[in-house]
C-alpha cells in the first residue's frame, strides 16, 4: 500500500512537472511570435497547426495555399513552415524591392529546414550551397562560342525526336522523350562530346541510381530510399575525379567551354573545395533536366491547343535551322513570335510555384503606405505562380504579343518564372534558347494534343502523361 502511494505521488508529481514545462514551452513561443510580429512592423498572419504551420498544406498544392492566403491577407502575410517563420510576397513592386543590389547579401539559397533535415541527411546542406559564382559561370557559358557548342547537338536530338514521333502511329507521351532528350543534351553542355564511352555508361547507370537521392524527402535512415540512394555517391565522385585525372593530361583543357571544366577551373583558383565542386556538378546534372523537359512538354500543349500558333511558328522557323538559329537572330524580327510564343508559355507556367530563401540580414520593404521589416532569421518565400496569374493585363489569357511591336513584359518585375534578384535560375538564358532550338524543330508538323492540360498548367502538372501526334502539315 505504502509502495503504491509513493508511485501515485511520483506519478502526480511526474505529470505536473511535465504539464509545467509544456506550459513554459508554450508561453516561450507565443512571446517569441509576439515579438517576431513586432520586428515586422505587423505583418498579416494566416493561423496554421502548431509547430507545422500551413506546412502540411503547402507541400500538397503551394500555388492553391498560397493564391487563397494572398486573395485573403493581401500581397504580404506571414505563415509557419515547420516551426520556421516564412513571409510571403507577391507581386512586381515587392519583387522589385527585394531584387534590388544593395539586398544581394541578404538573402541565401541554403535553407534551414529544422524538421527535414533532422536525421543527418546534410542533403539541404549540400543542395543548398550553390557555387557563388554560379551566375558568373552561365553567364561565361552563355557565351557565342559555347552556345554555338549548344546548337547543332539541340538541333540534332530535338529533330531526331520529332522525326520519330511523327512517324508513330499511337500517340506518344512527350515528357517521357523530352527527359532523355533534354539528358543528352545536357551531357554535351556539362562535360562536352568526348567524354569516354565505356566509363560514360558507368556514370549514367550511377546517376540514375542517385537521383532519388535529389529529389527524395532527406530523411537518412537505413529504410529510406534517400539511404539506398546516397550509397552510389562515392561511385560517382570516383568517376568525377577520373575524368579530371583524364583532363589534366590534355593540352590547353583549361579553355574547354563545358560547364564541368568552367567549375573546375574555379575548383583550381581557390574559389571553391573539391567536395563544393562535385557537389555543384550534380546540382546542375539534376537541377535543370526535369524542369527544362517539363516547360518543353508545355511547349508542346501550347502548340496544339493554340489556335493558329503552329502556322505562325512555321512561318518564321521554315529553312535552314542552323542559320536561322544564329545567336544574333534570336529575339529579333526574324523570330519575333516565336520567342514571344515561349516567354508566355514560361511566363504563365510560373517555374517553381514559389521560391524561398533565408533572410541573413533585414530587409525593409514597403506596400502601399505601410511600411515592413523581413527580420534576419526568417525565410523569405516568393509566390511567382500567384503573380504570374495575377500581376500582368489579361494575367490568365494567352497573349504573345505582349512581348511584340516593342512590349516588354518580360522586363517587368512580375515577370519572374525563373526567380527572383541576384538567386534567379542561373540557366535561364539557357533554358530559353533551348526551348527556341526545340520550337522551331516542332512547328514542322501540326500538333494534336490528347487531354490537353490548361494553359496556366504548371510543371508540376506534366507528372500526368501527354500524349501527343505529330502529323504532316496540311498546307
């Protein structure tokens, strides 16, 4: 009896302890909220479940949560992503604040991601930390010499591709063949053509391993698939190091034009490790590959649900492609609807349905009379999709022209698929010019498109199989 009592006031005394430091827990967050809301001039919250936040929701259909918060709180609110705070903006005039010079170093790319990365994944530690010089390096890459380098490959493939689906007789799923295009393609960009055949083979097997390891939710236990995954790593930067080996022995290897050799020769300056460097070669091997193939599958479903868009591409792009595709006729004249006929289809994709970044310093920003304060220590979350859909005249409608005659919508803040300021996509340009080979190798054929997706659909939408035939033209 006397043992039970103990055990009962243990108990009691147990429990009240525990209730006293959820009590505790509770009153310290509710103070730290406060006092966040109050740094931030008071900046709109949109409530969420504790610790989670609208995470849950988020995940699910950012561009859906984020539209209706905006509809709701207006272009600024904040909101709890896991535990962090996250203010989140919309529209060109806040953009444009944030995207201003004197903000480049108050922003970052690597996130804090708390909850996500908890079992020591480290993968948004090393996703994170992009080559800060990344932009310079596209920048260099977007040269003439090195896009030349692009042109006849994206030709090559891109009408290869085209030939073939015009010649199937069942439709075929489009985003299935633009990925391995888009593959190809890339490898020319990355390492160059001569790369050797038998260890190429061993490192695209090796990739095709890891890629879960990129795009996997980063919990790193051993039943994971992140685990499984991240076990082909040492394989791939053993392949890594041999191709460097293989370059050093080759003269004049330093003035190559492929990505790999870009970084490495930044990799030999000092200006990044050796870890840093393997580690941005795979961020940009799958950082750009499903996007890419993703915007050409809208491509695709633009085209044939356009009307009279096929006719007017085929009017530009008819001749000789390599000399049409000169660098010094793109977004000219001479392609004026064509590359207007890709920035809308961009532009109302939206790219990532929100970017986020961390805040390493304040940021004041202004909306209408009232001024804010984004504080150090919190995520900045850019709703582009939202803005894309709401932001431009006719927003939802399809209207190259707005880019023609001198219209320069795609200079405008609101204009931002790839992101926004100095952490934009460093592969924009790229992607662009891509697209524009890929258009010009399509409007060969008339386009029939199989349960068409909407022309506001986003990337992620082509998760789902297009299936589309390419027929003969009929005029």
């Amino acid at each position: 009896m006397a043992l039970q009592t103990l055990i009962g006031v243990a108990k009691s005394k147990w429990t009240k302890f525990l209730s006293l430091l959820l009590a505790m827990s509770m009153v310290k967050r509710w103070l730290e909220r406060r006092l966040l809301l109050a740094r931030t001039g008071y900046i709109p919250v949109m409530p969420g479940m504790p610790y989670f936040g609208v995470a849950l929701e988020f995940d699910s259909d950012p561009f859906a949560v984020t539209k209706k918060a905006h509809e709701k709180f207006g272009n600024i609110f904040l909101a709890y992503l896991y535990g962090r705070p996250c203010i989140f903006l919309r529209g060109g005039k806040l953009f444009e604040q944030i995207s201003m010079d004197i903000h480049r170093d108050r922003l970052e790319a690597n996130l804090k991601f708390n909850l996500k990365t908890m079992f020591g994944s480290q993968i948004s530690t090393w996703n994170g930390k992009r080559h800060k010089r990344m932009r310079e390096r596209f920048a260099h890459h977007m040269g003439y010499k090195a896009l030349q380098h692009y042109l006849e490959p994206a030709i090559n493939i891109f009408t290869e591709m085209v030939d073939h689906w015009s010649k199937t007789s069942e439709a075929v799923d489009v985003k299935k063949d633009l990925k391995k295009a888009v593959s190809r393609l890339n490898w020319v960009g990355i390492f160059g053509d001569d790369f050797p055949a038998s260890e190429r083979g061993s490192l695209e097997q090796l990739l095709s391993s890891f890629a879960p390891a990129f795009y996997a939710y980063p919990i790193y236990l051993p039943f994971t698939q992140l685990y499984k995954a991240l076990q082909f790593r040492p394989k791939i930067d053993e392949l890594l190091r041999g191709e460097i080996k293989r370059r050093a022995s080759i003269k004049d290897s330093k003035t190559r034009v492929d990505m790999f050799q870009s970084l490495l020769n930044d990799r030999d300056s000092g200006l990044m490790t050796h870890q840093e460097f393997l580690n941005n070669v795979l961020t940009i091997i799958f950082g750009s590959s499903d996007s890419t193939a993703s915007f050409l599958t809208l491509i695709v479903n633009a085209a044939g649900i356009v009307p009279d868009a096929i006719p007017r591409l085929r009017r530009e792009t008819s001749g000789d492609l390599k000399n049409l595709l000169e660098l010094n006729k793109i977004d000219r004249a001479s392609l004026e609807y064509t590359t207007a006929f890709v920035k809308e289809v961009i532009r109302l994709a939206g790219g990532a349905r929100t970017v986020r970044r961390s805040v390493i310093k304040d940021i004041a920003i202004k909306e209408g009379s009232k001024r804010y304060t984004i504080p150090a220590g919190t995520d900045v979350v850019f709703s582009l999709k939202a803005t894309a859909v709401l932001d431009f005249e006719d927003a939802t409608k399809f209207r190259p022209e707005r880019y023609m005659n001198g219209n320069t919508d795609d200079r405008l803040p609101q204009y931002c698929p790839f992101g926004v300021g100095y952490h934009r996509c460093p592969g924009m340009f790229l992607a662009r010019f891509i697209s524009i080979v890929f258009v010009c190798c399509l409007a060969r054929y008339d386009v029939s498109v199989e349960e068409p997706l909407s022309l506001d659909a986003g990337l992620s939408d082509t998760r789902r199989s297009l299936r589309v035939r390419l027929l003969k033209p009929t005029i």
